[in-house]
C-alpha cells in the first residue's frame, strides 16, 4: 500500500508539472486519472498481465508526450512491468528523441544534460524506494520478532504449566505408591504375626484355668508376636523414610530366620530352609528387604490357608544382579493356569507381591505340582 501511495505522489507532482507546461491539459488529466487507476489496480495484483503492461505502456507515452517537458518522461518510473534500468533507458531515450527530433528547441548539449537530469532523478526515486522498502521489512522483522517472542513465551508459559501439572501428578503418584507400600508392608509383615498373637491369646484364655502355666507361656509368646510386628511397623516406616538404605545380607537373614521362628511357634509345621547362596556381605535395598520378609509371611500363611501345607523348603539365592527368594511346601491346593487370574484378583497379598516385582523389574512364579511353590525375583545393584 505504501508504494501505491508514493506512485500516486509522484503522479500527481508530474501532473501539475505538464499543466504548466503541456498544450493539451484536458487530455493529460484524463490520461494521468486513467494511469492513477491502473496504479491503484495494480496493487491488489501479485503479478502483472499483458493487457495491464500494454495499456500502462500507451498511458506513459502518451502522458510523456503531453506533459511538454522532460520532466513528464519520469512517468516510465511507474511503468513496473520492466526492470528500473530498462525503465530509465525508456524514458531518457523519449525525452532525448522528443526535443531533438519533435521539438527541436534544445541543442544537443541541453538534451544530454536533460538526460543527465533525468538518470539523477531515477537514481534517486530508486534509493527512496529501496529505503521504504528496508524500512518496512525491518518493521515487518519486528512485528516477527515480536509475534516469535510472545509464541515462545506463551509456549514457556504452556510448558511451565504442563511442567506443574507433571509435578502434582508425579508427586500425587508418589503418595500413591508409598501408601501401597505401607499397606503391603503393614499386611505382609504385621497381619500374620497379629494373626498368629491372636489365636495364641484365644487359646491361653481357654487353658488358663486348667493349666495356667501353659497359658502363661502362650501369653508370653504372643507377647513376643506383638512385639516382633511392632518393630516390623518401625522397620517399615525406616524404609519408606528412606528408600536408599541398605542392609547387610546377614541382617536379612536373620529377619528370615524370625518369621521361620515365629510361624512354626505352637505348631507341628515343618520349615527348613538354605540361605547359604546368599553372601553375607552383600548389600540388599531396605525396601527390597522388607518386601521379601513380607512375601515368605505370605508364601507361608498361604500355604497353611489354601492348601494345608505342613512341610515347607526355604530358599534365598543372591548375586552381583538378582535376588530369588524360593518357597515350596506340600501343599494340596486346587491353584492352577485356569483360575490363576482369579485367584491372584482376589489375593490382596500375591497382587502386592505380583505389582512390586513387576514395578521393580523382578518377576514372580507360581506352579502348583507335586505341592505348591512360589518364587519372587528382584534386580540389585548393590551385591558385593
């Protein structure tokens, strides 16, 4: 729009020059109002066809030759369909021509010089045109600088927001997953050792009046059950304060051996196990340990409750990668590929132990043959 505006100036000024100079000034107005509207046409075009070129060729000549003076042939600056060289060799060859050959009141020194004129007046109307034109792309490199930085910022802004969103959301996973992990624990480490402390308490009451000192002894062991689920609470709620602790292999060990302790009290129940493949001085996850303290609770109450277990072999295997724990016993439970799904649906404690090996990238196993038996794997990093 901004050269449009400028063409129609320079117009307009050639204009009022061949009305004070031209012989026919009723003509020169139609013809320079028939140019200022290709002018305004050829704006709304992107590229110019032959009948404009033609018609704006016929309006400059004959604009050129009514304006009555050299300055008038500046017209073939408007005429765009041709390169600016081109236009200026145009209009100083018809200036020239004119007053030699029709004319013929200037001497060819005045001619040349005219046309001198003219190549300054070119020249110059070209840097005027070449500087519009810098300075609207420069506006136009600001206007886009500008629109990239309020994109960029509106995009930072929908990034930090999506950023926040993820936060709250790995946060509220987080409190999620710790309470899973207190509800496992809880269940796998203190529910059968409460169990077991309550049925010992059950039948103390019974024989209480008639052999007392047995019933005392059962009120010491479930003493002892109450106890060893209270330090379970604690050993649980140390872990999940701080998942990065480790323990020694003989430490875990040994809270294996309490559970095998504990569950064979007052019971005619068979547990042998073999923790010799697990070195001593490796270093085990706490949460790992905890985990698999729970899962020989599990593995050991399960058998008593679904398939009448009374025989049970234990076995923790432990490398530089894994750690397996191994519990088969004699039972004869109807488990199977069939109902699996099902059973482990309808499981609390074996989906527990399914998700946290899965979540850790272990594995479990259970096949029911010749008794049953389960296993429970689970990458360290940490053996030594």
């Amino acid at each position: 729009m901004i050269f449009t505006i400028l063409d129609n100036c320079i117009l307009l000024i050639l204009t009022a020059v061949g009305i004070l100079n031209g012989h026919n000034i009723a003509l020169l107005i139609i013809t320079a109002g028939l140019l200022m509207v290709l002018v305004t046409y050829r704006s709304f075009k992107d590229k110019e066809g032959l009948p404009e070129v033609l018609a704006g060729a016929v309006l400059m000549l004959l604009f050129a030759g009514l304006s009555g003076s050299w300055i008038g042939c500046l017209i073939f600056f408007l005429f765009k369909g041709l390169k600016i060289w081109i236009r200026g060799i145009c209009g100083i060859s018809m200036a020239f021509l004119a007053e030699q050959l029709i004319e013929r009141t200037q001497t060819p020194a005045e001619s040349i010089l005219h046309a001198l004129f003219l190549l300054v007046f070119y020249i110059t109307l070209e840097l005027l045109y070449v500087l519009v034109r810098y300075l609207q792309n420069e506006k136009q490199r600001e206007e886009d600088r500008v629109r990239a930085s309020n994109i960029s910022e509106m995009h930072e802004k929908q990034a930090n927001e999506e950023l926040m969103r993820q936060n709250v959301l790995a946060e509220k996973n987080a409190r999620l997953v710790e309470r899973e992990n207190i509800s496992r624990n809880i269940h796998n480490s203190v529910g059968h050792s409460i169990t077991a402390a309550i049925m010992t308490l059950d039948a103390a009451d019974m024989l209480y009046d008639v052999k007392p000192e047995e019933a005392r002894r059962k009120m010491n062991d479930a003493n002892d059950r109450i106890r060893g689920s209270l330090e379970s609470i604690r050993r649980a709620v140390r872990v999940l304060d701080d998942e990065t602790k480790e323990i020694t292999a003989s430490d875990l060990k040994a809270d294996m051996e309490s559970i095998i302790h504990e569950f064979v009290m007052d019971r005619t129940y068979r547990v042998d196990h073999d923790f010799s493949r697990l070195p001593d001085g490796g270093k085990i996850p706490g949460e790992h340990a905890v985990f698999l303290t729970g899962a020989l609770q599990e593995f050991l109450t399960n058998g008593v409750k679904h398939g009448h277990a009374t025989e049970y072999v234990v076995i923790m295997i432990g490398d530089s990668a894994h750690i397996r724990l191994e519990v088969s016993d004699n039972g004869t439970g109807d488990f199977s590929t069939e109902n699996r799904d099902n059973r482990i649906r309808n499981g609390f404690g074996i989906k527990k132990i399914i998700s946290y090996a899965e979540k850790n990238g272990g594995k479990t196993e259970f096949v029911n043959e010749n008794g049953f038996r389960s296993m429970v794997e689970l990458p360290i990093y940490a053996m030594s």
